[in-house]
C-alpha cells in the first residue's frame, strides 16, 4: 500500500459510508508452506480450468493482502479458479517463529510450494496464468524465468524492480541490515476501522470510501482492548542485507516463454521511491530483455491499479489472457 501520502482527512466520508459488497463471494484455506501457516483466498471452481482458461494465481505486494484483489475479481466478465495468497507474514498468514527479516527469495520458494499443495484443488494442467502486484510482480517476473514452463501467460502490474546499486555499497547495506536487527520494529495501530479506512485513503486518495471501509477489516483487525492492528509483520520494515543485482534479475527475465503484459498507472512516478535514481524509462528499458513483452497505461490511475481502476484492469487482463 504504498501511494504517497494525501493532505485529505475524509473523516467524515468514511464514517458515513456503507462498505463494499463483494459481487463473487471467496473462501479461505489455510495449509503449512514452508513451516508457514499460509492463508490462501479461492474464487471460482477448479473443475472449470481448462488448457486455454488455467488457475488463475493472483500475488499481491508489500504491506497488502489477498483480500485487495476482490474489486478486481467482481470486475472481470467470466468466472475463473483465483488462486490468491496472503504472503508470509501478511494478511492471516504468519511468518515463520521468531523471524526478525525476510527473504525475497522466500517469496518465490512459497508459490512453488503453493503450485504444488493439493489441498489447493490443481486441475491437471502443465501450466497457471500469473499476475502480481508491485513486489508481487518482481516475484512473479523472476519466478516466470526461473520456471518458464508453468507459465502460459503473465501479467506484471508495477512490479518495476529497484535500483542498481553498486557493489561498494555492500558493507554499508550490511551495517545498516545489522543495527535494524537491534532496533525494535512497530506498526503503530488505530482506534477504530473507521481510522484504518482513512489511512488507506489517505495513502490512495483515489480510493473511494466504501472500498476503504470494506478493506479495513481485511487489512486491520482488533485486539480484546479494541485497538485496530494492521496485519503486517513489522519485520518487514527491516531493509534486506543483500543488493539488488540487475544482471542478474535480467538474466532471469530474458528466460521468460509466456507473452507478459505490463501495466502501469498513469499517474505513477516512481520518484517518490527513488527520486532521480530509478526511471520509468528505465524499466521500460529493462523490459526489452523479455522475448515478449506488451506495455499497457491506464489513466487516471496510480501504483494500487487494482484499486483505481478495476475495470478497466479487468478488461486488459482478460483480453490478453483470451
């Protein structure tokens, strides 16, 4: 959830507002992945899958959770097997006992293992259609060309990846990773739903009330003394030891065999992350690696597409998923 911060208070919007009633109701699984007790939401009927119309597997990206994909859903014309997990540490799903960082590689470790779960339900099918959000979409993108023959299509929305950083800067990184270990980490919580609900507009402004209130109660819940708490591992504040390494990201995308679609927000500027360091037109750049590769904007539309504009992200996505 990482839309700059907003001057608005819709204080009194949000107290008034009914939520959002979902239009196709989802149901929960929980199953050990890894030593996690992993929370997974499911749409749909896997009995419907076919060659042409595989599970759908949704990630979603930092500080998010499965339920955020739920306008998207209801905005898609045709039913699908939506397979969508709440990450480690995430959502209802717990991280592993007395972690105090976590691993991008973990990210990728956990869907192979949720691919292969049979409590999930898998139709038979040699492949899944993909799609991931911001961090999920770095995910997906490595994970389609470290294992491009389970992927028939994938679809990347903001997943822009990070900046080269030099390899002087590894002590430095290393240092920094080492005092935020002794630091104690904290996500501050909320009064009520309501204060949760205007966080998330205050993060989004785009993002309306009732979606706000709906969402709350999906991304927060209360303690015995009523305290809103949202459900993030505060460890994942922490900074990861190790570099980002371009090449070798690269070397990952250019094995990819599924045609990708990416898709960014208009209004999305990836300065607020990385100021002059990190570009737009460098992604862009980047994504000339992959062997096929289809670039898509919306407008009017910022980092939480899914949000903004779901049906407008529901008709681009099942026109290329066909």
């Amino acid at each position: 959830m990482s839309e700059p911060p907003s001057t608005q208070q819709p204080a009194a919007e949000t107290d008034a507002a009914h939520p959002y009633c979902p239009q196709r109701q989802s149901r929960s699984l929980h199953l050990s992945i890894r030593g996690v007790n992993y929370h997974v939401r499911l749409w749909g009927d896997p009995s419907t899958c076919s060659q042409q119309r595989p599970a759908l597997v949704m990630v979603h990206g930092w500080m998010d959770v499965a339920a955020s994909w739920q306008f998207l859903v209801d905005a898609m014309q045709h039913d699908r097997f939506i397979v969508a997990p709440d990450w480690r540490g995430f959502g209802h799903s717990r991280g592993a006992a007395h972690i105090d960082s976590y691993w991008f590689p973990d990210y990728m470790a956990d869907l192979e293992a949720l691919l292969r779960a049979p409590e999930v339900g898998w139709p038979a099918l040699p492949h899944i259609d993909l799609l991931g959000h911001s961090m999920g979409g770095n995910v997906v993108m490595m994970y389609a060309g470290v294992r491009p023959e389970r992927i028939r299509r994938l679809i990347n929305l903001e997943g822009f990846g990070l900046p080269e950083r030099p390899a002087e800067h590894a002590p430095t990184q290393y240092a920094k990773w080492l005092d935020e270990l002794a630091t104690p980490q904290e996500i501050r919580p909320y009064d009520s739903a309501a204060g949760v609900a205007r966080r998330l507009m205050k993060n989004n402004p785009r993002l309306s009330a009732d979606k706000a209130v709906w969402l709350s109660e999906q991304w927060a819940q209360p303690d015995p003394q009523g305290q809103w708490h949202i459900l993030g591992d505060p460890a994942h504040k922490r900074p990861n030891p190790t570099l980002y390494r371009v090449s070798e990201v690269l070397a990952c995308w250019k094995r990819i065999r599924a045609p990708v679609l990416s898709v960014v927000g208009r209004q999305t500027s990836l300065a607020q992350w990385w100021g002059e360091r990190y570009t737009l037109d460098q992604f862009q750049e980047r994504l000339k690696v992959v062997p096929d590769v289809r670039s898509q904007w919306i407008e009017d539309c910022g980092h939480m597409v899914h949000h903004d504009q779901p049906t407008v992200l529901a008709g681009l996505i099942e026109d290329f998923l066909g």
